[in-house]
C-alpha cells in the first residue's frame, strides 16, 4: 500500500524539478523573472496561466504557496494551512494528497531566494501550545532537612511533613486572609483558640522532636 | 465563512466548470444563493450501470471549516443504490466521513460519487434494504435501480411490468412513490407489497 502511495507523488512532483533543470544554470535570472510572473498571475486568480503556476501551489488552499514547507511525499503546502490540517486530525497525522504518514518535524521548509525573511516558517506561524506542566509538590524533598532517616520513621515524615505547613497556612489566613473575622464574634473566639491549640501542639512536637 | 473556505469553493467551482468531465456533461456545480455556502451538484449516471443516462442532483452544503472537514453531500434525486439512503439520500462513503483529505475538491467528491455509483459497497451498506436486494437477487436489482432512474432521473427507458404494479397500487390510493418504495423493497412482490402498506 505505500508502496502505491509513493508513485503518486513522484510523478506528480516530476514537473517542476524537469521544468527548472531545463531552465539551465545559466539563465538564472530569466527564470527568478518568470517565476515572479507567475507568482503575480496566481494572485490574481484568474486562472488564464494556471498550467504553470499549479506547480507551486499550496495543496490546501489552492493558492501559490506561502511560507512554503514541503512534505517527504514531495507535496506543497502552505505552512498555516497544513498546521490547522494537522491540529484539525492530531491523532491521525497523513498527508492531504497521497495519505502518506506525515508530521511536523518531517517537513521541509523551502526558502526562495527572494525572500527576505529566512526564519523557519515552522516557528513563525501558528505557534505551538506550550506543554502543561505543573511541578510536583515540593513536601517529599523537605523531610531530609531534619535528618530524620532512621528508617523506621516513614510514616512519621508524612505526618511531619504536613504540620508545619499546617500551621503555616493558618497563620497566611490570619496575617492575609481578605476577611479576618472581626474580633468579639464566635468565628474571631474559635479561630484564636484553634490557633492556640495548634501553636502548642507545634511547641510540644518541636520539644518532643528535640529530646527525642 | 472562513476566508480561506471561500477562496477555495470558488476555485473549486470554476475548476470543476472548465474541466473536461463538465465539457462532456458527467459532472456539474451551480451556485445556490451567492454566498457559495451551498451548491447543486449534478452527475451523470456511469455507462454500463442501471444509471446509465440519468442524471442526479445533490445538495452541496460546505462547512465554515472546509476543507479542513468534508462538505456535507446527499442526493436530492432518489436513487435506488446500497450505500444510498433511497429515503433521504445520505450517502455512506468513507471520503466524506473519516477518509477525507484536505487536498479533495468538489471535482475529486463529484468524481468519487460517479463511481461509487459504478461500484457499489453492499458490505458497508447506507440502506439494508436495498443491499440485501443487491446481494441477494442482483438481477431485480439491476432492474429496480433502473426503473428507478427511469421513474426519477431522466432516463427514457422504462418497464411496463413494473409501471403496471405500481399503477395498480395508485389505484388503490397509494401515493406513487409510497408504492415504488414498497414494491422495491418487498423485491416486486404485489401481496407483500400490500400487506406492508396497509398493515
């Protein structure tokens, strides 16, 4: 079956390299001229001198090319055009003409020699969606600062390991919280006294810890 | 609509007007409205097949993603086909379902449809009827999917057995499509026929 797929291309894409070898090395610049008549005509759209321009049109839009990428199939497209193909399928990347396997990084990019900008067209146009990644939370790497490895304590660095930064959240609601309960309330007694008890259970585990 | 799909139905269209199947009348495209959201397609039936000489109509409806996504295809004309709704005309082909590319154009779908019209794909049916009646008894098939041409898409060649049947069934106060459906689908058979119109 791919042996099939890539006949296709290679006929189809013998064209345009036959055309420009026959050009010559020599009559460059009558070639870049006609070239740019041709870019003109596609613009237009008309159609009156689609047989040479068809060569350098993009596969999706129908249009000379721009910012041109071509796949290892051989077939042209327009970089954002076969971005938004690729987005539109992501799990079943082919190519839009022979159905081949294609995927961003096995296309080239064609820089003329006219264009001025020479930036890979890849990284200019739609850019890609940076990965979502979130860092794990930081509590396994801190028990080891309190030199506590003797093994038998696993559990133990669990249930360190959450205390402090108990405490520490309560004291952020209380210094920062957006509505500190007004003093007097129920909520402002409760708090406080919450506060309390959790302060002296840190005092009585830090004594513990230390004669311990 | 999204630029990019317009610029390209309207090349599309006039592809497909100036190509060589439109010169010899197999395939054909007309605006519906100005807007080129919505086209008439028209095939031509392939020679060699019960739809040879008719010519079919279909509602061409393109999407604000095309052709990043297929255009929403279905025969208006009724057709008596295995992977065509004979009911509503929706068509069951892989191009305009999960196998579509964005390189396809109008002309490639007309193209497509004209043969599948040639190559029927009665293990992937659209209308379980009609497949079995394919499978099962191709030659009423062949005859059926004729006479509905004849009935429906232009084709002068009729059948006077199967024209008197459904006459009679008129006769009876059935209307005449309701009467070719049930006589296509009981495989011409006048009792079953009647027997599942008035049960």
């Amino acid at each position: 079956m791919s042996s099939e797929h890539q006949n296709l291309p290679v006929s189809a894409s013998l064209r345009s390299p036959a055309r420009m070898a026959t050009a010559g090395p020599s009559s460059t610049s009558d070639s870049r001229s006609e070239s740019s008549n041709n870019a003109s005509g596609g613009a237009e759209g008309n159609g009156e001198d689609a047989t040479d321009n068809s060569n350098f049109e993009c596969n999706i839009c129908l249009d000379t090319a721009k910012d041109a990428v071509i796949s290892m199939c051989g077939h042209l497209f327009c970089w954002p055009c076969l971005h938004q193909w690729l987005e539109t399928r992501p799990n079943n990347q082919t190519c839009p003409v022979c159905k081949a396997a294609i995927s961003r990084e096995k296309v080239i990019p064609l820089y003329g020699r006219g264009s001025g900008n020479q930036q890979d067209p890849r990284d200019k146009l739609p850019p890609r969606p940076p990965g979502q990644r979130t860092e794990p939370e930081p509590h396994n790497g801190f028990m080891p600062g309190f030199g506590f490895g003797d093994g038998g304590g696993f559990q133990f660095h669990f249930g360190i390991g959450a205390f402090p930064f108990g405490i520490f959240t309560t004291f952020n609601n209380w210094g920062a919280g957006a509505v500190p309960p007004a003093p007097g309330t129920q909520q402002y007694q409760e708090e406080r006294f919450l506060s309390q008890v959790l302060m002296a259970m840190a005092l009585l585990f830090l004594l513990w810890l230390i004669l311990v | 609509m999204a630029n990019i799909a317009i610029q390209r139905i309207k090349r599309e269209f006039k592809e497909v007007i100036k190509s060589d199947e439109a010169q010899k009348c197999a395939i054909n495209v007309e605006l519906v409205g100005d807007d080129y959201r919505e086209l008439r397609g028209e095939i031509a039936g392939p020679p060699d097949t019960p739809y040879e000489g008719a010519t079919f109509h279909l509602e061409i409806k393109v999407p604000e993603t095309y052709p990043f996504n297929p255009p929403k295809v279905k025969f208006v004309t009724k057709i008596w086909h295995p992977n065509i709704s004979s009911v509503t005309g929706a068509i069951c082909l892989d191009i305009l379902k999960d196998q579509w590319a964005a390189a396809m154009t109008l002309r490639t779908v007309l193209l497509s449809l004209q043969a599948l019209l040639a190559a029927a794909e009665p293990d992937d049916p659209q209308d379980a009827v009609v497949a079995r009646q394919f499978k099962e008894n191709h030659a009423l098939f062949l005859q059926t999917a004729q006479y509905w041409s004849h009935v429906h898409a232009g084709v002068p060649k009729g059948n006077s057995e199967f024209s008197n049947k459904v006459r009679c069934l008129m006769d009876m106060g059935v209307g005449e499509h309701q009467a070719l459906v049930a006589l296509s689908s009981c495989n011409w058979d006048m009792d079953r026929a009647i027997e599942q119109l008035f049960s």
